[in-house]
C-alpha cells in the first residue's frame, strides 16, 4: 500500500466536502443505561463545583441513587422490548451489542452498584469528630495523612463527596464493557471504569498509608496489563484489518468476502492472531483476577476502603466476565481449539490457588480477596464450557455473587475497634455470643460463598459446574468440587471462630448502621436466600438472556 | 521501506517497556515504562494502518493517546500523594501489607 493512497484517504472526504461525509446514526435510546449514567456523572461534578459543601453529600447521594434506578428502569425498558431476544442487534455502528448477555448483566451491575452507593453513603458507623458525621472516605484526599492540614479538614468537616461522581464514571464504564462489540471500545471502556477505581482506592479515612499502597499497586499492575491489552488489540487488527468483532470472527473462520492482497498477507500470519489473542485474553483475565494475573487482588482488596472493595468486587467482576464472554464466544470461537487447553490450566489453578493460599490469611478482607479468586475460578469454569448453557450459568453466578459480596464486605465495615474496623480475624472470636444478629448473617454469606444448598452459591455453582460438565469439561467439575471442599474448610472456620470460641474482653463492637448499610446487607441476605430456595425463575430469565449478537 | 521493519520497532520498544515496569524501582519510572509501551501500540497501531490501508489504526492512535493522558493525570495523583507521605516513591517500600 503506498503512502499516497492511505493519504488520499484522509484528504479526498476532505476536499469533497464536509457535508459529504455521513453522520453516523445512534440508537440513544438503546443507549440510554450508559448516557443516564455517565449524564449523571458530569451533573455530579457540577454538583461539586457549585453546590455549597453542607449540600453536596445529600445531592450527590440523591443524583446516584436516582441516576441508577433510572438507568435499571431503561434496562428493564428495553429487555421489555425484545432487545434481549428477538430484537438484538448492533448499535452506535458497531461498536455496542445490545443483546441478552449485555442487558442481564448491565441490569446486575445496576443493581449491585444501587446497593453499593448505599455502603458508601453510610456515615453511621464512625463516631462523630467535631460534631459532623463522616464517612469511609478522607476527608481531603490531597491532605498528607497526620498532617495539620488533613487535622483542619477533619475539623472544618469535609468530606469528598466526589466518590459518587467517581463511582458513577466507573459504572458507565462497566455497562459499556460487556456491551462492547469492537477492540477500540472495548478498550476505552476498560479505562473508563478503570481510572475511578484506582482513585477511590486511594481514599481511605482510616489507614490512608495502606489506601494509598493499595492505589498505587493497583494503578501500576493495571496500567501494565492494559498495555498488554492494547497490544493485542494491535495485533489482532493487523492480523484482520478491522477492530470490529464480527470481521475479525470472519476472518479467524476464514470465511471473509472480499480479500485485499494486503488482508490476504495478514491473514496467513497465526502468530498475530495467537499472540494478539493470548495478550487480550492476559488484559482480561487480570481484571477478573484469574491466578497468574491476580497478585494485585488481595493488597488491593485489603487496602482500599470497604465499601470500595464491595464494589469492585462484585461489579468489576461482572463486567469483566461480561467482556471475556463475548470476547470468546463471539470473536475467538474459531480458536476454540487453542484457547481451552490454556483456560483448562488457568482454571485449575485459579480455583485451587485461591482456594488453598485462602487458609492460611489472618485479615478478614484479604480471606474474601483469595476467595474472590477462587470463584472467579468456579466462574471460568462455565465459561470454557463454550455452550449456551455455559453462558447462562455464569449469567447467573454472576448475579448471585455480587450481591453475596456487597453484603458479606458491608458486614467488614460494622465490626470495629478503636483503629476502624476490626478486619484481623482474631478479634472477630466470639462475635456470635456479643452480636448473634450480625454474626449470623456473615455467616449465612460465609455459607452462600461455600456453596451449600439453600443458598444462592449452591444453585450458581451447581448451574456452572453441570454446564462445564456438559461442555465436556468432566475432570474440571472433580477439581471444582475439591477446590470448593477446600474453600469450605475455611469459611466454615470463620463460622466456628464466631459462634464456638471465648469473647475476648477487649473485642471488637459492631457499630449501628442506619438504614443504608442495613438495606445494603438486607438485599444481600435477601437474594442469597431467594436465588438459593427458587432460583427456577432467575435460571431461566438468564437462560432467556443466554444468546449473543453477531 | 518495508513496513514490517516498523512493527519489529514496536515489539522492540513494548519489550524494553515491559522489562522496565519489572525491573525499575521508582515508581515514576515504572510509570513511564508503561507509557512507553502504548506508545509502542500506537506505532503497531499506525503500521498495520499503513499496511492494510484503512485509517481505523490511526484513528485508535488518538484515542490511545488521550487515553495515556488520562492515564497520566489519575497516576501522577496518586503516586505524587504517595510521595508526600512517605517521602519515597519506591515501589519496594509500598509493603505494608505483606504477611
């Protein structure tokens, strides 16, 4: 190709013409989830610039809580209408499928985000200083923890009210991300969501030395795998000249129309499409924290302020699963040959990993961070079983977990001490005979998390492991069930440590949430039981939800 | 010129990149590895454009390149607040949590 013919392509639409060159069409209303969102976001940074301090949290918390329920609104609006089943198709030109997939789990982020806006709001749970209540957060992040100018921010009550902005930006980003249908989207909205996330880690109230590490450890290692990521968005469009799903599904299948001598050249070369392939995959797998990528997820978990850490989660999780699905089911399933074997060995060691490393932590968050690994595990699991049963379960498991976990991290933030909370399990002996009420709705998360029946785990992993077994994925299902032994060995002996050991006398107390976080961990005991006793319903709706765009 | 020399270029600078982010001990430094190697990525991207003659490649170029700015901005925050509180912005001496 010579160099006058690519720059002719940028100057003939020119000298012909502005309106020679057609505008694209949006669907906005197909679109409206993520506009909502993202609308609200920049109304939030406004709210910030010209709302006085004493009205910002309450109009913040207003604006988020009524920008996602508007949003869950549209996405019920248009599952209504078919665009989950017999009306999907692909808008914005290409670059967003609306589809079952995208719809369910845009609906799940939604929610767990509606709920997790709850736990950030709480400013119940530490005592008042100087007559104002505050928050997880800093009061002034840019203040240097210990300083005087963080002591006269404390005093003249500030808080950062721009988490709810911060957490909004992110959730537009992770609608977008299993919704995508092109790299280039598919990547921008990866840092979309990304970018918040590492900021609100940063902002701890309490232990700001460890939220700032936590931040800086989560930047660096996510920076470092999107590049990997944009590399092998790089790669696959040089090895099928577009960035678009559907061409370069074409394109691995062999089945293309017209061939340029130039596509012909790319095409030959599998060390693009193998290489650029196994790089995006490396990108995704890190944001679900998969073992070989998953070194940032317990510092990070256990870092970053509670209600973060519920957040990212559940809803990163969901998105991020949401984004690999398609991503294998839709571009790459002409390679399914090479990608099994290599999602075969990243699953086995995922859910033993997480599983065994679990036993040996001492810190309540960074238990949940290794278990979060090991489910992700369990997750993978249904999603190499490439059948539309495969796509369902994990549908479902994603929905069951993500409330599990807003819930079970929204019980984190209760138990304290005079340093915050009280996350060294040590000091959660005991919690059974001073709190029964908390200590028992841990434990029912604790028991959903383990997989017995009657909760909502049991139903997701049996849903996953049937649809792997299915898929003919039989040895997997036998470490899967190991794995899960092995995990419920450690959840059961949180359980143990709290009902069947001595108080200490200088425990821990479990603070009094207000409604907030009280509604938080309602809707998580709520769903768990629900999912776990008739989960018929919901199997079915993500069935239903179960078939992809092309 | 043969194009292809240019994405050995790129694969070049996305390595040295890579062995920074492993190897560097600021965490500035670290920080520009990583810019390093998108802007190995937009060089693939710009390449494989050329290649294939569509602009797709050199459309992504901009956005990658908003992208690091973005990047930058949210990074320097954070790393800049790391550094006043500890006086050190070494990736080593971020181990507070460690078992």
């Amino acid at each position: 190709m010579s160099a006058t013919v690519v720059h002719s392509l940028w100057t003939t639409t020119a000298a012909g013409g502005i309106d020679k060159i057609p505008s694209p069409t949006i669907e906005y209303a197909q679109l409206a989830p993520t506009l909502i969102v993202a609308g609200a976001a920049v109304l939030g940074i406004l709210i910030e610039a010209f709302i006085p301090r004493k009205g910002r949290y309450h109009a913040q918390l207003f604006l988020s809580l009524v920008a996602l329920a508007a949003a869950f609104a549209s996405v019920v609006a248009l599952a209504a209408g078919g665009y989950g089943t017999t009306k999907k198709h692909i808008a914005a030109m290409g670059a967003i499928a609306i589809d079952g997939p995208s719809l369910f789990l845009q609906g799940t982020i939604l929610l767990a985000s509606v709920v997790a806006v709850f736990t950030f709001a709480e400013r119940r749970l530490d005592p008042e200083s100087h007559g104002n209540r505050v928050d997880s957060f800093a009061a002034q992040a840019a203040a240097v923890p210990g300083s005087d100018s963080e002591k006269a921010a404390v005093r003249a009550g500030f808080t950062t009210t721009e988490v709810f902005p911060l957490a909004l930006f992110a959730v537009a980003g992770m609608l977008v991300f299993p919704a995508a249908n092109d790299l280039l989207t598919l990547f921008i909205a990866l840092e979309v969501f990304s970018l918040p996330l590492y900021l609100l880690c940063a902002l701890a109230r309490r232990k700001r030395l460890m939220s700032q590490e936590a931040a800086v450890k989560y930047f660096l290692l996510g920076a470092f795998s999107s590049a990997f990521l944009l590399f092998g968005i790089a790669l696959l469009y040089g090895y099928a000249g577009s960035v678009s799903y559907a061409r370069i599904a074409e394109v691995v299948d062999g089945t293309v129309q017209s061939v340029s001598p130039a596509l012909a050249d790319t095409m030959g070369n599998d060390a693009l499409l193998l290489i650029g392939g196994a790089l995006i995959l490396m990108g995704l797998l890190f944001k679900v924290g998969a073992v070989p990528f998953h070194m940032w997820t317990p510092d990070v978990y256990q870092g970053a302020p509670t209600p973060v850490t519920g957040f990212m989660a559940a809803a990163t999780k969901v998105a991020a699963f949401g984004a690999l699905l398609r991503l294998l089911y839709v571009v790459l399933p002409g390679l399914r040959w090479d990608w099994r074997p290599v999602m075969w060995a990243v699953v086995i060691v995922t859910m033993l990993g997480g599983a065994i490393v679990a036993i040996t932590q001492t810190d309540i968050k960074r238990l949940l961070a290794y278990s979060s690994i090991a489910h992700a595990g369990f997750i993978l699991a249904g999603v190499i079983a490439a059948t539309p049963d495969g796509i369902s379960s994990v549908l479902f498991y994603l929905a069951a977990y993500s409330f599990v976990t807003i819930g079970a991290f929204a019980v984190v933030t209760l138990v304290r001490d005079a340093g915050g909370e009280a996350t060294h399990l040590s000091k959660w002996a005991g919690l059974g005979r001073r709190s029964p009420l908390v200590a028992a709705v841990f434990a029912v998360f604790l028991l959903a998390f383990a997989g017995i029946p009657l909760t909502s785990g049991f139903s997701g992993k049996f849903a996953v492991f049937k649809a792997a077994a299915d898929g003919g994925a039989g040895a997997l299902v036998v470490v899967g069930v190991i794995a899960s032994a092995i995990a419920a060995f450690f959840y059961i002996r949180v359980i143990v440590l709290m009902f069947f050991s001595e108080p200490k006398p200088e425990g821990p107390t479990v603070a009094v949430p207000s409604a907030l976080t009280t509604m938080a961990i309602g809707v998580g005991v709520v769903v768990t039981l629900v999912l776990g006793v008739a989960p018929q319903y919901f199997l079915d709706l993500a069935s239903q939800a179960g078939g992809f765009v092309r | 010129m043969n194009p292809v020399y240019y994405l050995y270029l790129a694969s070049l600078l996305f390595t040295i990149g890579a062995a920074g982010v492993l190897i560097r001990r600021n965490a500035i430094v670290v920080f520009m590895c990583v810019e390093l190697m998108l802007n190995a990525c937009n060089l693939a991207f710009v390449t494989f454009s050329r290649l294939h003659g569509n602009l797709d490649g050199q459309i992504i170029a901009f956005f990658t390149m908003v992208v690091a700015a973005a990047e930058v901005v949210v990074g320097l925050a954070i790393i800049v607040s790391v550094f006043r509180s500890r006086h050190s912005a070494s990736v080593d001496d971020a181990s507070l949590m460690k078992l």
